[in-house]
C-alpha cells in the first residue's frame, strides 16, 4: 500500500514563522501600509466606546486607526519587538492602546470579549486557518463584526510569496496563506457563524524610488524574504534579486524611473450571528 502524506506539524512550522517574522525589521515595512489599517477602521464602521481586538497586530497600524476612533483596542502579536514598537507609536500620539503578546490560533480572550476583531494582512498567515477563523468568531459577541483585509493569490504579494517559494520552498501539505484573500475560502472557514458578509475587492499602490531599492529594503527588513536569502549562496542572492526587480516592474505603473505599482486584497467585515 502506498503510504500517506504526512500532515505538516503546525507547532513546529508556527515557530519557524514566528522566528522569520522578528527578523529584520517588518515595522518598516508595516507602517508603510497604513492605509488598509484605516480603511477597514472604516469598513467595520467602528464607533468610539467599543471593544474592539486588532489579531496578529504587528506594530499597530490598525489598532492606531482604531484608538484615533476612541475605541477601547486591544492588539494582539506574537513577535514582542513589533509590540513594542506598537505602544512607542501610541505615546507619540497620545493613544490608548493595550498591546500583549499573543497567538492567534490560541487568543487570550474569554468567549464575546468583543464588539469587533480585526486583522489587516496578519492573522492570513497563521498555519491553522481553521482555527484562526475559530478563534475570531469565539471572541466576538453575537451581533459583532469580523472585518479582515488579506492579500489575494493574483496579486503582487501573491506572486511575491510565489517567488519566494521557489528559493524556500513552503512545507507540504500547509494551506497556502492566500486563500484567505479568496471569497470561497471566506464562506469556507466562517460558514454559519455568520450571518452577513460584505467583500471588497480592493487595490492598495506601493510606491518606491525604484524596484531595486524595494528589492533591497524587503531583503533587509521583511523577515520571511530576509530568510529565504539566509539559505542561499551567493549566485543564490544575485538570482533572487534580480528576479524580485522584474517582479516589480511586471506591475510598475511609473513612466519616471520609480517604482509605483498595486497590490490587490480582499476587504471583508463580516456579522457573527
């Protein structure tokens, strides 16, 4: 008899995320996409007064967004350097904001804690996504809202994750991360724990002094790509490189020497029933 795949040790590969996402420095890179943050405050028509939980904040673009709306927020991260760059930001503005350190397969949270959870492109990449999905119905009252911006498989950081694929190879049997950006997934994982779901398809622009400087600065400051690197020779690097500038430019909307291209993500606020 033919023998089984073997099914993708969940715990081990969460520690291995977990060690690529606290390299380099992603708050550079987080902070530069604020914007979704914002939007979805807005797409989940936040109101101040209400709980709200921001899954898998990083340095805390949305839960920033959430506590300008005077929402009582809390943000929830399991890399602590990225947590502290969260609550540094809340005092320069003046925000109230509970940061803790936390899984979002395993969130901290008695049941209803909330009036609304959040994630903008962060609980999508945890391995159990069942769980996940789980996890954000569990915590918000029934009549709450769940409202995620993810990336989608036919945009650029679908086909960014892709390339990446091709130097580190993602363990088998994992479900991709971007099947999260896709409305069947959606339905898929939260199914009748909710009672109405409203997607938007939308396109967020990146913008950079050019392509080999966004190649050079994600190899520096994105972790998973700062590992993939980590793995290869030297002929390794200078192909991946290259192969991450033509990426760009495949997308670059810029007649001008820069780099100025859309990455496209599925916005979804859902109501728990």
């Amino acid at each position: 008899m033919d023998a089984q795949p073997q099914a993708p040790d969940l715990t081990v590969i969460k520690e291995r995320q977990q060690k690529a996402w606290s390299a380099g420095d992603y708050g550079k890179v987080g902070v530069r996409l604020l914007l979704i943050g914002e939007l979805l405050c807005e797409a989940a028509n936040l109101r101040p007064g209400e709980r709200v939980l921001d899954v898998a904040c990083g340095n805390g673009n949305t839960s920033l967004a959430a506590a300008r709306r005077f929402c009582e927020i809390t943000g929830v991260d399991y890399v602590p350097a990225l947590l502290e760059e969260g609550r540094e930001r809340a005092a320069a503005e003046g925000l109230e904001v509970d940061f803790r350190e936390g899984d979002a397969e395993n969130l901290p949270f008695p049941d209803a804690s909330f009036d609304v959870a959040l994630s903008t492109i962060g609980a999508m990449f945890a391995p159990n996504q069942e769980k996940v999905a789980g996890e954000l119905l569990r915590v918000v009252r029934p009549g709450g809202r769940i409202g995620m911006a993810n990336w989608t498989p036919e945009g650029f950081a679908g086909g960014l994750f892709k390339l990446m694929g091709k130097y580190a190879p993602p363990p088998l049997g994992l479900k991709p991360p971007f099947l999260w950006g896709t409305e069947e997934r959606l339905r898929d994982l939260f199914g009748g724990g909710v009672a109405e779901m409203r997607i938007e398809p939308r396109e967020f622009i990146f913008y950079y002094p050019s392509a080999r400087y966004w190649a050079e600065f994600m190899r520096s400051n994105f972790g998973p790509l700062n590992k993939a690197f980590e793995a290869l020779d030297e002929e390794g690097h200078r192909r991946l490189e290259d192969d991450l500038v033509e990426l760009v430019e495949s997308h670059n909307r810029s007649d001008v020497g820069t780099a100025v291209w859309p990455g496209s993500y599925l916005e979804v606020v859902a109501t728990k029933r």
